[in-house]
C-alpha cells in the first residue's frame, strides 16, 4: 500500500524502450490487446528487458497497462532473471481513499533529511519522496524548505510504478548478507545509540583505516542495528539501509581526530496527511 495522487501536478511520460510488437494475450482472466517490448542489450554486457503492456490500460492505469515484465541478466558473470505477471485486479471507487499507515513506508508520502558537511561548509539535504498517477517521485531540495516540507515535486526524478517494483524485487535480493556490509579491515561493530531529533536509534559503528603514515584518515559509518525496527517508523525504505552518518577523520600521530567531511540523517517524517490527496 502506497499514497498516490490520482492527479498529476505536471504530466509525466513512461517510455518503452525496445523493438515492438502487437499480440494478443490473456491474463488475469481477461483477453487483452497488447504490446510487447524487446530491449536486448546482451550484446554490450546488459540485461534483456521484455514488457508486455496492454493496448489499453484500462483499469491497469496505475502501472501502464503492464502485463509481464521480466529482466534476464547477462553478462560480467551476472546470472539470473525477475518477473512481474498480472494476477488479478480490481477497480476501486472514486471516492476519496484513507491514507495507509505509514510504519514501515516504501517511500512515496514521506521525506528525510541529511546534515553534510564538506570542506567546512555545512548544507542540508531534504529528499521528498512522493507518487502521482502509476509514477513515484523523488526531489531533492537544498536549504530552509519552511513549515511545508514536501509543497513542491516540479521537476523531480519520475519512475513508473512498474519499473520500481522490478527494481525493488532486484535489491530486495542483492541485500548484503553481513551486517552492517564490511570490508577488509573493518573494525568489528561496536553497540551505540544514534539520536536523531527525538528518535533515539539503536546502532552498530564500524570503522575502516583509510591510507597510511603520517596523514591517516579513518572513515566511521554508523548504520541502524535494525534497519525494520519500529525506532525508524516512518522513514523511507531507502534511507533505512543507508548510513545514519558517515564521517571521515583525520588522525594526527598526537592528539584527537579531526573530522573532515561528513554526513547524517537529522530529521524524518510524513508530508501526507489523513484525508490529504
């Protein structure tokens, strides 16, 4: 379940790549005319990318019509293949819906915000994140943003509905199987609490050496111990399995470290409202 305007604050357009052609097919129990769209890019190391979308999308307008969708991976030892078919449907009314809880949210109704810190100079990052007629959106904006903390998705990032459930099927899969993800000379994670505004997190830290000699540098990443727990409620999916900060330091031979350029999650909550559209 996810929040979408059934309006469009600007129209957005979903482009089929690839070779077309017309067929008819059954799914869902119903006989559709449709398209189907080749992209073979298995020649140059990629993927091959076959969409079946209906003619017509009718009642299928949230995802363009789409009927099959399946991605086949091929190419620098990448093996494997997703697949999205059409099951079911169902109509709704025209009746305005009720805004599902967002404990746990994917990420359209919700925003975030990061402090980063680069060459002294501090700045912060607001991602909005947000989903109008079968698109999910994504802005980022720079600086005072005011009391409405999402008012604006003019000019954002615009996937289809149906290519971001492929690629979130793809990276549900490719999550790491350690965590918080470690490389080579890692420290072990350590136990913290991570406060963000009054959400007290529980964390891991692990740090990782970076160069030698005299102008040592130590990168510290804190990530959230459980990046479902119910102390990030509310945050998006994709800040969840981010860093909550990010620091790089640089370690004299005497005296404490001194922290270069960094960056952490300093705020989280929803812009859409019970009964909002």
């Amino acid at each position: 379940m996810l929040p979408m305007r059934l309006e469009e604050t600007q129209p957005w357009k979903a482009e089929h790549r690839g070779q077309r052609s017309a067929e008819q097919t059954t799914a869902a129990g119903r006989t559709w005319d449709a398209q189907r769209y080749l992209h073979d890019s298995r020649p140059s190391d990629g993927p091959l990318q076959n969409r079946l979308y209906a003619s017509e999308p009718g009642p299928l307008y949230l995802t363009h019509g789409l009927l099959d969708a399946s991605t086949t991976l091929s190419g620098f030892g990448a093996s494997g293949s997703q697949q999205l078919t059409l099951v079911s449907f169902r109509q709704g009314t025209d009746a305005a819906g009720t805004v599902p809880v967002l404990e746990r949210p994917w990420g359209p109704g919700t925003w975030y915000d990061v402090r980063q810190d680069v060459s002294g100079t501090p700045s912060v990052r607001r991602v909005c994140l947000g989903a109008e007629r079968g698109f999910l959106l994504r802005k980022e904006l720079t600086g005072p943003t005011g009391d409405a903390p999402c008012a604006d998705f003019q000019e954002a990032d615009a996937t289809p509905l149906e290519e971001a459930l492929l690629l979130a099927v793809s990276e549900a899969v490719s999550v790491p199987q350690q965590w918080p993800p470690v490389t080579a000379g890692t420290t072990p994670p350590r136990r913290e609490t991570f406060t963000v505004g009054q959400h007290p997190v529980p964390a891991l830290v692990i740090e990782t050496p970076l160069g030698e000699g005299a102008e040592r540098r130590v990168q510290v990443a804190t990530y959230a111990a459980e990046p479902w727990g119910a102390a990030l409620n509310g945050l998006a999916e994709e800040a969840r399995f981010a860093t909550l900060s990010d620091t790089i330091f640089r370690v004299p031979p005497k005296g404490k470290r001194v922290a270069e350029d960094g960056s952490a999650l300093t705020g989280w909550g929803l812009w859409v409202k019970d009964g909002g559209k």
